[in-house]
C-alpha cells in the first residue's frame, strides 16, 4: 500500500539544512523500526519549509501498531524530539499531529 503525509519545516535556512543532514544518515535504530514495521519504501521530498512523505507498506504494517511501538521505543521517542526541533505542524493539524496523510485527487 502507498501513503502520502505532508509536514511543514520551520522557515529557518539553517534549520532546515540541519534536518537534512540529519536524514542523509538516520539512525540506524531508526531505519530498524521502520523496516520491522512493515514500511518497504520510505522517501521525503522538501519544497520550500514544506515535506513530502511517500511511503509503501506490505501487508504486515499498520498505523496502531507502528505507533504503539514507537511510544514504547525510547530511542524513537528521541528521534521524534530531535525531529521536532525542526518541524512545524501544518495549519489544519490537530494538536499533536505531525505528519498528516493525504488524499490522492488524481492518477494516470
């Protein structure tokens, strides 16, 4: 299955170089818990302070479970704080929502 989620960057140069710094080599904790989750493919696209998510699953994924072992994981939860340093959640976010998944309006 694909998802597409969409987050904002704070609109700072410096911040947002240092976010993708960061992503040229995440954690490779990190990189477990996504493999272990069932997530296949995972790739983030940057225009301006806005990102762009595209991820595949198999069959095993699911969004509970994903979060249920993320809140358990303390290095995850270090992760998400470090990411949060970077990130701003878009205007239609409910509190604590960061990454907000998308419709699909057209394919070809």
């Amino acid at each position: 299955m694909r998802y597409c989620f969409a987050l904002d960057l704070k609109d700072d140069p410096a911040l947002i170089a240092d976010y993708e710094r960061q992503h040229e080599r995440i954690w490779p904790e990190i990189e477990a818990t996504i493999r272990d989750a069932g997530i296949t493919e995972m790739e983030i696209y940057r225009i301006g302070n806005r990102l762009f998510m595209i991820m595949e699953t198999d069959t095993t994924f699911s969004f509970d479970a994903k979060s249920a072992a993320d809140a358990a994981n303390p290095v995850v939860q270090k992760w998400e704080a470090l990411m949060w340093t970077y990130q701003q959640a878009l205007p239609m976010a409910k509190p604590g929502e960061k990454w907000l998944i998308m419709d699909r309006i057209f394919k070809l």
